[in-house]
C-alpha cells in the first residue's frame, strides 16, 4: 500500500469521524435519527406493534437523544483527533483505539439489540456504521 492509499484513508477515517459528530448533534437537538421517521417507525412497530410511536415514548425517545447524541458527538470529535495526529503519524495505539472502541460498541449495542428484539437497529444502524471502519481494515498492515 502507498503513502498516497494510506492519506486517503486518514482523509476519509477524518471526514467519517466529522460526519458522525455532526450526526450526533442532529440526533441531540432534533431529537431523532432521521428527518424522514423511518427508524421510529420500525421502533414502533418492534415494540409497540404500531406504526408510529406512542406519544410518551416519542417524548422519552427524544429526551435520551439529547445526552445520547452529545456522547456520540464528543466521541466522534476525539476520533478525529485521534485519526488527525496519531493515526496518521501511524501510532499503534492510535489505530488500537479506535479499532476496540467501535468494536466494543458494536459487540455490546448488538447484544442489547438482539436481546431486546430491535433487530432493525442492527440493520440500520450497526451495519452502516461499519463504513466508519473501513479505514481500520484498509491500513492494518501500516501497523504491523
């Protein structure tokens, strides 16, 4: 792989890390995961076996958005950090960190999911983000 391959990587774990924090911040002040309410639709129908969500849970949903969103975003703005000076001067546990902190989220949240029947959020939300780790599969072998 070539410097040139491995900066592109840098760029894109950086662009992923901003979009997710924007992300995050959308999630915190509109108090949903998307505009088009397709997520809270699959939740209602999980759960309550409803198309839309019933007025108290819209309200608690949009409530655990709010810290739910601001922890992502804090989150994703360290990743930056993290893949803006230690990642791409190839630190170990730059790439280390990143690596088990996404897998450990994506290991216990779908637990949780399975758990507790959301299996939607699997597909929607855990698969996606798992474009956020391309750049981890891509520049292993810079940190061997």
């Amino acid at each position: 792989m070539t410097d040139e391959n491995f900066n592109f990587w840098v760029s894109y774990l950086k662009f992923i890390s901003l979009f997710f924090a924007v992300m995050g911040v959308m999630w915190a002040v509109v108090g949903s995961f998307d505009p088009f309410g397709i997520y809270d639709s699959y939740f209602a129908n999980a759960f309550w076996e409803i198309d839309t969500l019933p007025k108290d849970a819209k309200i608690a949903t949009q409530f655990l958005l709010g810290p739910f969103g601001a922890t992502s975003a804090g989150y994703f703005i360290l990743q930056y950090f993290i893949a803006k000076y230690a990642f791409a001067k190839r630190e170990l546990w730059a790439y280390n960190a990143i690596l088990f902190a996404f897998f450990f989220w994506f290991i216990l949240d779908s637990a949780m999911c399975l758990y507790y029947g959301g299996y939607f959020n699997i597909l929607m939300a855990n698969v996606t983000s798992l474009m956020a780790m391309l750049p981890i599969v891509f520049t292993r072998k810079y940190f061997v």
